[in-house]
C-alpha cells in the first residue's frame, strides 16, 4: 500500500471527516459558520455512509476525482488540439503530476473542485452552456475560489461578445 494511505489525517483533514459525519442538517449550518461551502462535506458524508471512516477510505474520494480529472482533462485537450496522442499524453501528465497525487491523497476538496472547473471549462468550449453552468455552479458550491472562475468566465464572455454588447447599447 502506498505510505501516503497508512498516514494520519491532519488538522483539516481531521475536521472534514469530523464535520462529514454530522447528519446534513448539521453539515449546512455548521459551513455557514466555516469559509468553505457545503457541497464537498456532503458528498464525503455520503462517502462515509456508503464505505466507513477508515483513513484510506475516506482519502479515496479525493483519488476517484483525480481519475475523474485525467478523463475531463482528456477531453478538454482532445477539444483544443484535435488530437487523440496529445491529449493522452497530456491527460498522463496530469494523472502523474505530484502536486496533484499529493492532493490526490487528502480528505479535502481540491481534487473536487479542480475537477468541477476542468469539466466548466471543457463544456464552455463545447457551447453547452447548460452544462458548464451546472459544473460552475458545483465548482462553487465546493470551494470559495470557484467564484474567482465565475468572474473570470464572465469576464471573458463579456470580451468574447464584446461587438454584439456595444452595438446593443447604442
């Protein structure tokens, strides 16, 4: 077994499974009081629920969104380069980068929420918008930096329209 897996949980990572196993109710009112959103807790919740509290477990959420990440980040690079070999081999790249294994491996919700924005961005270059507001929504609703996304899809789909908006205003 890898040794990242036997290790013990840290400060935050203690407070993530202390908060996920509160019932719902709890985890809602008790983000309120925290800076990060609700959405991550009550998947881990759920996680919990479904597979228990040992450490390795409740670690393997954050891995399952790695491996959601290499297949998002396959598609997103096979969108912008049109080609199946390089979108592979950057997709590897992600899979293997050791700062997000490291992320990879903790009871946190970067791996969600790198995800989540990864999945916003290929269904924005895809035009369904739809979708990708639904991933920017979740992205959010994981972590407080995905309204720095929204700002920043919103920023450049005001550049990106930027004609059809100044001939609507005059």
């Amino acid at each position: 077994m890898l040794p990242i897996l036997s290790q013990s949980y840290w400060r935050d990572e203690a407070f993530s499974v202390l908060l996920a196993s509160k019932n719902l109710k709890d985890i809602f009112f008790l983000t309120l009081k925290d800076v990060h959103p609700p959405l991550y807790y009550f998947l881990l919740h759920s996680w919990i629920r479904l597979f228990g509290d040992v450490e390795y477990v409740t670690r393997s959420l954050s891995l399952l969104f790695l491996f959601l990440l290499f297949l998002s980040s396959f598609f997103l690079i096979k969108e912008l380069l049109k080609s199946w070999k390089l979108s592979l081999l950057g997709a590897l790249a992600i899979l293997f980068n050791t700062f997000l294994i490291e992320y990879a491996f903790e009871v946190r919700a970067y791996m969600m929420f790198t995800f989540l924005t990864v999945t916003a961005v290929l269904f924005y270059i895809k035009k369904r918008y739809f979708i990708f507001s639904l991933f920017l929504t979740l992205a959010i609703l994981t972590h407080n930096f995905g309204v720095f996304f929204l700002v920043a899809f919103v920023s450049f789909w005001i550049y990106e329209n930027r004609k059809n908006l100044s001939d609507s205003w005059v």
